[in-house]
C-alpha cells in the first residue's frame, strides 16, 4: 500500500513547530481526525500510550483508596445550573441533547463536559452519616467541551481522562486529599513521562468554576508555551450545599461534606510529543513507549530464517519488556529504521549475519542515535541499563529547558519583550488584583500560570501596577 507520506521528509521541529506536530502525530499513526470537526480517532499506537498511563495512574488511584465506578454521560441540563460559577464557567462549551427517540424532550440533557453534578446528586442520596465517609470515587470516561480551536492530543471536543471525586468530614482531610491527587500526578509527569513542570495554585481567575482553590502541574512545551498537566480542586463546601450532600457528625449534628475533585486528560500524551520528539518524529519514554524495543532483523534473502529465528530468540529472552520484531520483507532496513524512529521506539536491535556469528546485536539508541554492541549474554541486562538511562537522560533535558525557559523580571517592558520573543516562563510580582491580571492578558496574550509550591512572602511591586505585592507568580502563554 502506497503511503501518502513516504516521498515526503517529515518538517523540521525546529522550523515549523506547530506544523511538525501535526504531521508526526498522523505519520506515526497516533491519532487521525476524525468526520467531526474537533474529534480525533486514537489509533492503535496512540491508544497503546493512554492504556499504559491508565495502567500507572489506576494502580495510584486504587493504592490511595479509591474505588473506581461509571457515572451516565447525560446530566440533566438543571443540575448544571445548581452551581453558579460552575454553569457560567462551563455553558459556553457544552453540548446539549435536545431530541431523544424522535421527541423533543421536556428537559434538555447536556452532554458531561465534567461530572461534578451528576455524582454529587448521587452522593446526596448515598451519604447519611460521619460512617459513610470518606467517600472516594474515581471514573474512567469520555467527556465533551465544545472546542472551536481544536488540536490534536491537546484540544479535542472530546476526550478522555480519569475524574476522581471525594467527601470528607472536614475541610483539612479534603485539602490533604487535593493536594495528594497533585503529587500523584506530579511524580507520574517526572517519573514516567519524564516531563519536569512547576506544581501549585492557580489564581482566582483561573480556578475550576465552583473550586475554592485549583491546584496545577504546568510544563513548558518547545515553543515557550505553557501546558497545564492536570488539575486537583478543593471545592469545600460550593458544590455539597447546592446539591445537598449532608451527613450527621458522631455528635448527631447535621453538616455539609467537604469536597474534591481531580483529573488528567489524554492531552499529557501531547505533551510527551512536543517536548521528546526530534526532527527525526517521536521519542518515547521507556516508562511509557507501548514498544521499548524493536527488532530488525537485516534481511538479505539468502540469510533470512536464520536472522527471524535469532530475533525471536531474542525476543523470548526479553520477558520483561514490551518488545516487536519487524520481520517484513517489503521494505529495507534503512526504510524500518526511519520508520520505527518516526515512532518514537526508545531502543533498535539490529541482528545481521555478522551478529549472529559473533553472538552479539548491534543496539541503538533513539534519543542520541548512540550504537553500541552488545554480547547477547548481557543482553537483558544492558537493556535495562540502557532503557533507564534513556528515561532519566529525557527528563533531564527537560528540566534543564524549564530551567533555561523560566526568566526573573522587574519591569513590565521586559515582560512584554519576552512575550513577543522567545516565551517560555516569566516570573513576577502581581498584586493580586484580577484587573492587573486581566491588562496582562489582554497586552501580552500571557496569563498566570501558577503559584509555584512554597513561594516565599517578599516585599515587591506589582508587575503591572507598581503597588505593593508579596508574592512571585509565573506567567506564560498558554496551550
Ligand atoms: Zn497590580
């Protein structure tokens, strides 16, 4: 089959950033678009990646006691209109059912773009008293936001993610609760996706509607443009009194649950993409790769039972890894290695004659191209090593990129100045003031990011007003 890609070089990441993504994402057949406007289709590869972080997060979930369970996708158009912020912040995005078996309903159904509501009238049903808590739920699902500017992985209207949400007896158990759900996906985004970030609070403005506080994981992709990772809510008691989730404390009074709420999307699997991939297409993480190794037996028609057999005998040693032999003989070596770049495999073994006679493979390495020879007595050991070190070298370059990435600054000239060039994280002082960030915004397209984890008070001047502020935000252009 003809491939409409083959007689075209893939663009250069560095000269078309955006234009690279896209094209690696569809050659490297993780996702295609969809008939719909906005939607994508996961194909096989792609959807190989999100089982394998649903895989890690669940094992998470479950380990911090919550139980996974399905809620329905249509909610009631009212229970939305329950909680003020929470309609206003959402009705923009929503898709609304209007018909349903050839009738016009009485009550209109909107499409989950979260399940906040639709839970929590099921928790006011469920919850009675200080017994029943907590309550720890989580859900695997498909949500729908209406995008008008959709991107692959990383805007679609609609995708997938996990949505934990929590009651609590009292407010310190539901912070303690929000704020595990953030070091969970913290550890999963610099351990497993090898992706270093900036973890803390949003500012008022850019909290959940209806959250009393918004905590964020957020990442700086290539260009200089933020990415937030995931959010955990602490909504206190916004959403239990409208919904009425009440329980009898162990002194017989009636109270109103303290709440969380908690999710990643698959747009991290777009974040993966623009921060490893190399003008040669993807780089994946071993942690995650749905293939570490691929095997490339150098078929030459003369010596080709002989090499297939070795690679399977390889393979059979290699137990422990996720690992596919590329046994066609329609196309080249140099086609297969090009091809299996493209996609990101973190490690090639090549078997030829001369290997097979010396006992040895010829391995390399996808993300420096280094080629090393390897006596197949300490193949899997060596393996290990090399995968480890491919995990470890990507987030290391991550972080010194945030590092480079993130700049100091006083004065709103500079500020502005950054935002028209290179990007990337600006941090300074705000005064607190929704005015102030909004003239930002307005001005320089940058909004606030985050309030980095443990920011210290300082004695400061607002970055855009000049009136006293205490502390230091980042800020940047957003995805
Ligand atoms: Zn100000």
């Amino acid at each position: 089959m003809e491939n409409r890609f083959e007689k075209k070089q893939l663009v250069k990441k560095s000269e078309n950033f955006s234009q690279w993504y896209v094209e690696v994402v569809l050659r490297s057949e993780l996702a295609d678009y969809a008939p719909v406007k906005g939607c994508q289709v996961f194909r096989p590869y792609g959807f190989a990646i999100w089982e394998n972080i649903k895989d890690i997060l669940d094992r998470e979930i479950k380990k911090a006691g919550v139980k996974n369970a399905y809620f329905p996708l249509f909610i009631p158009e009212k229970f939305l209109k329950k909680e003020k912020e929470h309609i206003e912040g959402f009705s923009p995005e929503l898709a609304v059912v209007a018909f349903g078996g050839g009738k016009e309903l009485k009550e209109k159904l909107v499409v989950r773009p979260t399940s906040e509501t639709i839970i929590y009238e099921m928790y006011s049903k469920w919850i009675k008293s200080w017994r029943d808590l907590p309550l720890k739920i989580n859900q695997w699902a498909n949500v729908v936001r209406w995008e008008k500017r959709p991107r692959l992985f990383l805007r679609t209207t609609e995708f997938l993610w996990q949505e934990g949400h929590t009651c609590h007896s009292n407010y310190q158990e539901a912070l303690e609760e929000a704020k595990r759900a953030l070091k969970m996906y913290v550890d999963f985004y610099r351990e497993y996706l090898a992706i270093d970030g900036v973890f803390g609070k949003k500012s008022p403005a850019e909290k959940f509607p209806g959250a009393e506080d918004t905590y964020t994981y957020e990442m700086l992709m290539p260009d200089g443009k933020a990415l937030q990772g995931c959010t955990s809510h602490n909504l206190a008691q916004n959403f239990s009194k409208p919904f009425n989730i009440r329980f009898l404390d162990k002194e017989g009074k009636e109270r109103f649950v303290w709440q969380t709420s908690w999710g990643i999307t698959t747009r991290c699997i777009g974040a993966v993409v623009m921060v490893h991939g190399d003008d040669q297409g993807l780089i994946f993480p071993p942690k995650i790769a749905p293939i570490q190794i691929i095997i490339i037996p150098i078929l030459d028609g003369k010596n080709d039972k002989v090499l297939i057999d070795k690679a399977e005998e390889i393979k059979e040693k290699l137990t422990n890894f996720r690992v596919e032999i590329d046994k066609r003989r329609e196309y080249s070596p140099g086609w297969k290695f090009n091809q299996w770049e493209l996609k990101g495999v973190p490690v090639r073994l090549e078997i030829g004659p001369r290997e097979v006679k010396e006992k040895k493979v010829t391995l390399a390495r996808r993300d420096n191209f280094q080629k090393i020879e390897i006596p197949l007595s300490l193949l899997s050991q060596k393996i290990k090593e090399t995968l480890d070190s491919i995990q470890k070298h990507l987030f290391e370059k991550s972080s010194q990129f945030l590092k480079k990435a993130t700049r100091e600054v006083f004065d709103y000239a500079s500020f502005k100045k950054i935002m028209e060039g290179e990007r990337g994280f600006v941090r300074a002082f705000w005064c607190g003031n929704p005015e102030c960030e909004e003239k930002i915004k307005r001005e320089t397209k940058a909004t606030i990011r985050v309030l980095p984890d443990k920011t210290p008070e300082e004695k400061g001047r607002c970055i855009y007003c000049q009136k006293p502020a205490k502390k230091r935000w980042l800020f940047a252009q957003a995805y």
